[in-house]
C-alpha cells in the first residue's frame, strides 16, 4: 500500500455545464476573462407562436384600394345564408356546429366580409338546402340521383 497517495483525487469523469449554466451571465464573464472566443446568435421569432398571425404583405393586400384586392362573398349571397338558415330555424352558431366551423365564419359569409371557401360554401349549401354558387344563387339543391336501374 505504500503505492497509495491518499492527497490525489482521480476524477473519472466531469460533466460540462448545462445549457443554462453556459448561458449565464457569470459563465459568460468567467469566459471573457478567460479571453475565450464568444459566439452570440439571435433565434428568429424563437418562443413566439408565429402559426396563424396575419403576414404584414397580407395585411397590406387587404388594405390596397386598387386592384389588387381579396374577393369577397357578395351581399347577395350573405341574404340567402341567413334566409336559408332563418328557414330551417338555425341560429349563426347552429348552423355553425352543423357544419364544424365556428360561429364567426357564417357571421362574416352574412355580412360579406368573409373570402370565399368552396368547401365552407359546399357545407353550407347542403345545410341550408339552398345553392349559393354559380347562376342559381338562391335556388333549392336539388337532391343526389338515385342509381337508375
């Protein structure tokens, strides 16, 4: 045992800091003076839910004068929205879970604000029974065929 030096400590293994630790302002001071390089970089929009905002070119489409402009559904068919659905004794919010969107989406068809979807239309169209496409706006769906034998 006179091989044994009881003053030496063997480090088999040492962890580096966390993410947090080397990030932190003192491990950031202890760097600088030690006259290691620092890399800083800046993360585009990191934590933010950047999912469903408004581009700021669309925003800008939507408030251009000129041509270049989002079609919009027309008055007319907004009219026969709430009719068909006053009709069938829907409320906006009715007729809404009928066809799994929110209540906001057939508000905006009746007002006119909304821009048109074929298949929010199509939805509506077979909830209210009434087209709402092409020249027959107004007219009653006509009913799928029955296979002729």
């Amino acid at each position: 045992m006179a091989e044994s030096d009881w003053d030496t400590v063997t480090v088999l293994r040492k962890k580096g800091p966390t993410a947090a630790q080397a990030k932190s302002k003192q491990a950031i001071n202890a760097a600088q003076r030690r006259g290691e390089d620092l890399e800083t970089t800046k993360k585009w929009s990191a934590g933010q839910n950047k999912q469903h905002l408004v581009t700021k070119n669309t925003a800008k489409l939507d408030r251009e004068t000129e041509e270049l402009h989002h079609q919009r559904v027309s008055l007319e068919v907004g009219k026969v929205i709430q009719l068909g659905r006053q009709n069938k004794g829907l409320t906006q919010k009715d007729l809404a879970t009928k066809i799994n969107e929110k209540p906001q989406i057939i508000a905006d068809y009746e007002c006119g604000k909304a821009i048109p979807n074929n298949q929010v239309m199509g939805k509506i169209e077979r909830a209210i029974g009434l087209k709402l496409r092409g020249r027959e706006i107004g007219l009653p769906v006509d009913p799928p065929n029955p296979k002729k034998k």
